[in-house]
C-alpha cells in the first residue's frame, strides 16, 4: 500500500479538502473531512511530472487530487506498469550526467543539421522546380530592387547592345532551361555590382559596364552570374535563409510561399565562399573554351575590388566578396 497527502477537488466547489490518499489494490481511496470514495487506476488520469511542482490525478466523476508527493506517485505508476515513457525521461532530466550528454547531442545534431542537412534539402528542392516556377520570384526581386537600389539606366544604345552581344555568346552557347534577360540599371548606392536573380535575370549596373576595359572582362563578369544561375546559388541561398518556406515548397512544390520573403531575404543575400568559388569556375571553364585569356578576368576584378563601396548597402547584395582569393585561385587555374 502507498499512502500520500493531497488536496481534494470535488468537480462542483472552488474549495478543496486536505484528504489521504491510499493506493492498494489498483484503486485510489481518498478519505477526509466529508470526503470517503475510492477510484480505479484505470478510470484515473495522471499529470506528467515537472520536476518537483504539483500534479493532479483527475478522476472520472470530474473530481481530482493535486499532490506533490511526486515520489510516491511514481512508485504507484511503477508498480502499476503505467507511463512508463514518463518516468523514464523523468530519470533522465534527474541525472546531470544525462543533461549534459542531451545537451551535447542536442549541440551535435543542430550543426549536422545546419551545416549538412539544411544546404542538401535546399539543393535538392532548388533544383526539382522548373524554371517557369521561378519567373515570380525575379519579378518580385527586381521590382523590389527597383525600387531601393536602382534607376533607369543611361548607357547609350550602342553600349548596351555591344553589353548583350557578349551575354548572347554565353548564354546561346549551353544547353540550358532557363529563359535568361540581362537589364541594365543605374545605381549610385550600390556602384558597380552584377546581380542575378533565381529566375534567370542578370542586373547589371552602368558603373560594372564603364568599368571594364574591354569585353574580355565583362564576360568573365556576365559568365559568373551565368555560373550563379546555372548553379541555383540564389534560390538555394534564399531556401536556407528561410527554413520555414524550404519545408513548405520541399513538400507541397508551390513556391508562392517564399514569394512574399523574397524581397527582404534578397536585399541580405550574400553568397558563400563555396558557392562564389563554383560561380568563378564556371566562367573560368567558358573563358577557356571561348579561348579568352582568365587574365582579364583577374584584372577586373583586382580593379573592382579597388573600388570602395558609395554606402553600406553594397555589402548587403555583393556578390564579390574575398577578391585577392578569387584572384589568386584564377591565376593558379
């Protein structure tokens, strides 16, 4: 028999009466001032225990007992063979040494997670949607864009066109699903700066233009962004920005869900290293086939990194970062 105190609810009354409780024989017998009745564990519902704070064990006729004789509710559950679940983590969460082997664990599994599981997820539904799936998106960022970072651009005609005669060469020439655009666009916040969006547009503004010396540089630019698309870089990005939308469209396919976000996460995007080095390799591997010398390439780039950004922003959507690495890595190709 265990035997216990405990405070008496009858269900009809706020009051409670200070009662002693007996559990033998399965059932609970509950005596007191006015109080005598007995319950059967079965018919009984148990709280799950917090530590060392107070729980209840309510009965069927809308009456309960609160206790926090904790220990000698647990021998009854025991002893019972019931909540089993309950009294194992209860152990657990009671041991320090079980704490902290939980904690390290817990530790453990987030940086898999985070570092490994999140980035294949991303990759894999980046590149299970088709590219007609994307067209909201790069609409939404460019309009966005437009309206912070950009203006209309005032290359004249023949600038522009020699600019789209050498993204044509490098778009043409790869078997690709993706429908690309290329649109010019001034900016005195973010200077010179190519940026592509997950829909297959590449922004390039009239000061990354004015600041190639030839075309041999501005392919090396233009095949880099062409790299970040081919690749998925932005999406991807965005995906493992937003954890939440990466579950929805990894489940449902609508990318809707992420349409709303996309501006904001757009304008904090950056890429990582990892995916600046796929994006360099990329253009290196079209420079050489359209038999274009990688020192121009490096050039420009030591050249754009010369260049100090005209306002914070500009860190905000580089996708430039690391410039003497990405030289280094190209003059060793």
């Amino acid at each position: 028999m265990t035997t216990f105190r405990a405070s008496y609810f009858d269900g009809k009354r706020s009051a409670k009466t200070d009662v002693l409780v007996r559990f033998m024989g399965g059932r609970f017998y509950v005596s007191g001032e006015h109080v005598d009745v007995s319950y059967d564990l079965d018919d009984a519902t148990i709280s799950k225990r917090i530590g060392n704070s107070a729980r209840f064990i309510s009965f069927a006729d809308g009456s309960k007992c609160e206790s926090r004789e904790n220990d000698k509710i647990d021998h009854i559950l025991k002893t019972a063979g019931k909540d089993r679940a309950a009294l194992f983590v209860h152990k657990l969460e009671s041991k320090l040494k079980y704490v902290l082997l939980a904690l390290a664990v817990t530790i453990v599994i987030s940086i898999i997670t985070i570092t490994y599981a999140i980035p294949t997820l991303a990759e894999y539904v980046a590149f299970s949607l088709h590219q007609s799936t994307l067209r909201p998106l790069g609409e939404s960022a460019l309009s966005t864009l437009d309206d912070v970072l950009f203006s209309p651009s005032e290359l004249n005609k023949e600038t522009r066109d020699g600019v789209m005669g050498v993204f044509e060469g490098i778009v043409t020439e790869i078997d690709s699903t993706y429908e690309y655009g290329l649109e010019f666009r001034k900016s005195d916040k973010v200077g010179a700066n190519a940026v592509a969006l997950p829909s297959g547009i590449i922004v390039i503004t009239d000061e990354m233009v004015k600041l190639a010396a030839n075309d041999e540089e501005l392919t090396g630019v233009l095949a880099h962004e062409v790299g970040h698309i081919e690749n998925r870089h932005s999406l991807r990005t965005l995906l493992q920005n937003s954890i939440a939308a990466l579950v929805i469209v990894s489940v449902t396919g609508d990318i809707s869900s992420l349409s709303a976000g996309i501006p904001g996460l757009f304008l904090k995007l950056k890429f990582s290293r990892d995916f600046e080095r796929e994006a360099d390799c990329y253009a290196i591997e079209y420079l050489r086939r359209a038999e274009i010398p990688t020192k121009h390439f490096a050039h420009f780039l030591k050249r754009l990194g010369s260049k100090s950004p005209n306002s914070s922003v500009m860190s905000y959507i580089s996708t430039h970062p690391q410039t003497s690495e990405r030289v280094e890595m190209i003059s060793d190709y």
